[in-house]
C-alpha cells in the first residue's frame, strides 16, 4: 500500500537515513497534494493535456432550463464571437472539436492579448443530463501546456458559456440560471468569479496609490506605488509605476496591459532586479502577480503628510500641488522620480492626480548636470512646458507655483 510504501521512498530518492524523519514529512505533504489533485482530475471527465503538469477546473452545475437550451446557448456565444458575443475573459477565441446531443469539445485560445502576450490553449469538455428540475452540467477545462496558477482562465473558460444575465453575462438565445454544486481547480489554479468577466468602469481604472506588504512600512512611504493606466485623460496600453521601496529612494518602472479590459498586465521589473515580465491581474482594487503578491489600492491616505526640507540632491518623492491639493485625499498629488529603476536617468516621470480620481503620467528632463534644474511638458494636460529648479525639498516652477515634497507620515489624526 501507499503507507506502507512510504518509509521507502527516502532510500529510493537517495536521501541520508538520517535525514528520513524530516523529509518524510515533507515527502507526505507532496503526496497529499498529488492525490488530491488526482481526486480533482476524476470529479468530471476531462478533455486531456499533453502536458504533465497543466492547471484545470472542473465544475458540477445544475441549469434551470433544458439541456437542449444549454447546448444551444453555448453554441450560440461560440458561433456568435465578434459580433453578437465575445468572450468577456481577455476575449479569447473558442472553437467546437466535436459535438453531439449531450457532449461538447472545444478548445480556448487565449490570443496575443493575454498574459505576456502570448498564446494559450485551453481544452474544455461540457457533458449535459437531462434531469426532472432542468440541466445537468459536468464541465472540465484543461491547460495544454505546461503551467500551475491560471488566475481562474480555466473555471472561466467553462463558466463565461452558461453564465446568464443574473451573473453579468450576456445570453444569445437563451438566458437560464445555473447554481454551481462544485468547482474545483487544481493545485495552483483558482476559481475567482470576478476573473471571469473584469470589464473595468471609469470608478474601477488602474490608477492610484498602491501598497506593496512585501515592503510597505506604515506611517512611512515605504512601500507605495503610485500607477497610472492613462496618458493624462486619454486611456493606454502602458502603464507607468512611481514608487518607493524605502522611503527615501524613488524609482520608475513600466509595464503594460495584455487584455481588452485593462485588467490583465505585466510590469517590468529587471531595472530594479527583479523578473522581466512579472504578469498580475487587477480586479476589485488589487494587483495580484504570479507570485502570489497582492498590492492594495488606497481609497485616502491613511496617514497626514509632512513637509521636510532638504532631504539630498535626489528629487524623487511625494508631492503635492497647492493649486490642486486637497487634504485627505489623494487630489494634488504627485510622485516624482529621475531613476529607471535603480539607474539615474536624464528623464524625470511624474505620475499624479489632480482630483484624486484620474491618474495621469507626464514627462520632464534635467537641464543641468547638477539634476537640480528641470523641464516638464505638462502640455498633454493643456498646460506649457514648465523650467523648474529642485532644491530644499521644492520643485519650484518659473510662474512660482512650488511642489513641497513629503519625506514621511505621521498618524492620521485629523
């Protein structure tokens, strides 16, 4: 048996006798995780994957309509791409394999807009069973290629052909409601209905002050982010990310959306050392990346900002206009660095937001060598192209407007 199989295991891998006890445990827990992903794999029949280790979802639902009508409305949204339907998931692309009265086979490619704008292919297996209360439906979606976590790509690749207008999808021919019994994804995937279907509002833009746990320092500057999606007004495909790791130093690092929806993306983070293409996803007010960190958008600052004079010859920080600045809120605000990532740059990136609601990026260049003298094009915000002087903490423009910079925070008492 397998217990009996598992004092084993240790010499069969060639690990030291007296190492058994420890990495036995550790042994134990892997095989749980395999088995369970095993008992996952048998809960529907599945399509299959070539590749060894995919993530997938299966799902049990009962539909309040015939299985006829079930067949018919997915048919329909597949058949329909484009024009009467699309897929709300990063608009991938499905296509019918095979089909007969009670069983489905499609595959779902995923397109250049997906994470890192590559290809994915997902199989995807429906079986219906007509029953006395309406329609049984038995679902799974397998990865094709190599992969673990699937930010919910799978559940949705199943849901997002049934889903009716109660769930914020859109019917073709047919609109039912379908209770989910039981989904269950893999080790490493997820089943996050909200995934499904992130087609942001203006309210739900990008844009905004982050925190970052892995450094955020509360009461501190530590830690926050300051992104935008738009170039002033006008939405785009680039992001751009103002922030600060410590406090003190201010670096700048870009990414860009890989969906329709703006809500799928990848950031650069090799100025900084970090991965090339770390792909995330923002829904609700949250960056979740691959690895599994989570930045939290602030509706207000948590905190009351304090001027501090001074503070070196780097200008990078966190500013606020006078002529916008409102406190409390993020409206005046502005974060400013001269770094790509870690490296001094001749170019200065501003990311800010006049009413604490939109989050613009400008650009500026140093005219002197010293970085102390600068140059901002404000011109995409209807504005001139502004010198500056950086000095005691200041941006201060020539028409006298002065950018005071916050070096940390106190309670928020007020």
């Amino acid at each position: 048996s397998l217990l009996e199989a598992l004092p084993k295991l240790p010499v069969l891998f060639g690990i030291r006798p007296a190492a058994n006890a420890s990495c036995l445990a550790a042994m134990a827990k892997r095989l749980v995780v395999v088995l369970v992903s095993a008992t996952i794999a048998l809960a529907s029949k599945c399509p299959g994957s070539a590749a060894f280790i995919h993530a997938s979802c299966s799902v049990q639902a009962d539909s309040a309509t015939s299985c006829d009508n079930v067949m018919e409305e997915m048919k329909a949204r597949i058949e329909g791409q484009y024009k009467a339907w699309h897929d709300p998931h990063n608009n991938g692309t499905y296509k019918i394999l095979s089909e007969d009265k009670t069983e489905l086979l499609v595959t779902r490619t995923s397109g250049a807009k997906s994470f890192g704008g590559k290809t994915y292919t997902d199989k995807v297996l429906f079986e219906l069973s007509q029953s006395a209360d309406g329609c049984s439906v038995s679902a799974c979606s397998e990865s094709q290629g190599t992969s673990v976590g699937d930010f919910s790509t799978n559940y949705c690749n199943i849901r997002n052909l049934y889903c009716g207008s109660a769930e914020g999808c859109k019917p073709i021919k047919h609109d039912f409601s379908t209770k989910e019994s039981s989904v269950l994804p893999s080790v490493g995937a997820s089943k996050d209905a909200s995934m499904c279907a992130p087609v942001l509002g203006a309210k739900d833009d990008i844009g905004g002050v982050f925190t970052d746990p892995n450094h955020y320092k509360p009461g501190t500057l530590a830690g926050v982010r300051m992104i935008s999606g738009n170039r002033v007004n006008a939405p785009s495909s680039d992001i751009t990310l103002v922030g600060s790791d410590d406090g003190e130093t201010f670096w700048t690092l870009h990414g860009t959306f890989t969906s329709a929806a703006r809500s799928a993306l990848v950031i650069d983070f090799s100025p900084k050392g970090g991965p090339a293409g770390l792909m995330g996803a923002y829904v609700g007010g949250r960056i979740t990346f691959q690895d599994g960190n989570q930045w939290s958008k602030l509706a207000a600052p948590e905190a009351a900002l304090v001027t501090v004079q001074g503070g070196g010859v780097d200008l990078g920080g966190f500013y606020t206009d006078p002529n916008h600045y409102k406190q409390g809120t993020f409206a005046g605000t502005r974060m400013v660095s001269g770094l790509q990532g870690d490296a001094p740059s001749e170019s200065v990136m501003l990311v800010g937001s006049d009413d604490g609601a939109a989050f613009w990026t400008i650009l500026g260049h140093f005219t002197s060598e010293a970085h102390d003298a600068l140059e901002i094009d404000f011109s995409p915000k209807g504005g001139p192209k502004l010198a500056a002087t950086f000095a005691d903490g200041r941006i201060t423009f020539a028409d006298g407007n002065a950018w005071p910079r916050h070096g940390h925070l106190l309670d928020f008492t007020l």
